[in-house]
C-alpha cells in the first residue's frame, strides 16, 4: 500500500540468506553494494584486490633500497658521520673551554647544564665514533631540533648577522640530517654471509 508524495513508502524486504548461497557470489559483495567487505579475508602474504598492485610495488621499491644499501665495512666511517663527530666534538670543546674562561651569559657565569652538555657532546661524539646506531639517531633529532628552533629564530632575527647565522645553521644541519639518514641505513644493513 503507497501513500502519497508526502506519506512513508514500504519497501519491499530481501528474504534471508540460504545457508547454501554461494560464497564467492556473498564474498564479491553483489546485491550488498559496491564498498562490501570479503566474506573471506585474504590468506597471509596474500593482498586483497584493491590494494594489492599499489601495495607490492611499495614493498618491491622498499626491498630494491634495502638491498642497495650496503653495510659499513668494518672500520669504515663515511664523511657525513665523520662530519657529525667533528660537529658534537667541537661542539662539546667549545662549549667547555668557554666555561672554563669564564664566560658569561647575561651578566651571570653558566652553571652545571653548561657542563652536562659538554658531558652528552662527548657522548655522542664518542657513540658515532664507535658506529653506534643509537647515537647517531641521538645526534640526528638534536640536529632536527636546531633547524627547528633556528627556523624560528629566523624569523624574528632583525639584522643581517642573525639572518645569515640562521640560514646556515639551518642549511648546515639540514644537509648533515640529510647525509645521515643514510649512514644509519647502512649502519641497521644487515651483513651478507660470505658463503
């Protein structure tokens, strides 16, 4: 029974499933519109449909990069990681002899931070020395942190000997980041066995 424009319409109801139906036919989603799950879902290592191009081909140029990453020969330290052993090193140095002269900031002679800095400078100088996975992760987030903050700096720097100190710190850090991704990829490369 149909009312009129304004009043409810009765739809008609989908009898129930059989217990028999096909499941290839319920599995592929028809009658249950186009965005309908599988019924089944895919066997490990398998993808579905939809996704399964895209997601090969990712794994495929991943698998490609990790296997043209060859690991660091024993002893071996590239320039990028010695460049950050330079950086952390001189870093810390420069940092201690400073506080030993006696320097001042702001009127007032720094207290222990000064030397705890020194203290994870060396660290870290020491850790990337050795090939230290870890530290050279460490040292990264410090360098991304500085470009960050020496972005920010740059934006309220107001004469040219800020702007040019924060241009080169940021374009400094960020090329050293850059390097060093790689360097740790190859430090993570998994050893060949020689058989």
């Amino acid at each position: 029974m149909e009312s009129g424009v304004d009043g409810p319409k009765r739809r008609k109801r989908r009898p129930p499933a059989r217990a028999g139906a096909d499941r290839t036919r319920a599995g592929a989603g028809e009658g249950r519109g186009p965005f309908a799950a599988p019924v089944d879902p895919p066997a490990p290592g398998e993808h579905a449909d939809a996704q399964g191009p895209e997601r090969s081909r990712t794994e495929r140029r991943n698998q490609e990069a990790r296997l043209a990453l060859a690991p660091l020969a024993p002893g071996e330290r590239p320039r990028p990681l010695l460049a950050a052993i330079a950086v952390a090193g001189l870093l810390g140095a420069g940092n201690l002899i400073a506080y030993a002269a006696g320097a001042r900031i702001a009127g007032h002679h720094p207290g222990a931070g000064v030397l705890a800095f020194t203290a994870v400078m060396a660290l870290l100088s020491g850790g990337m020395w050795a090939r230290r996975y870890l530290a050279v992760l460490a040292f990264e987030a410090l360098l991304a942190v500085t470009v960050i903050f020496f972005s920010l700096f740059l934006v309220e720097a107001s004469n040219l000997e800020g702007v040019l100190l924060c241009v080169g710190v940021i374009a400094g850090g960020g090329w050293l980041f850059w390097k060093l991704v790689r360097v740790m990829g190859r430090l993570s490369a998994p050893r060949q066995s020689s058989s």
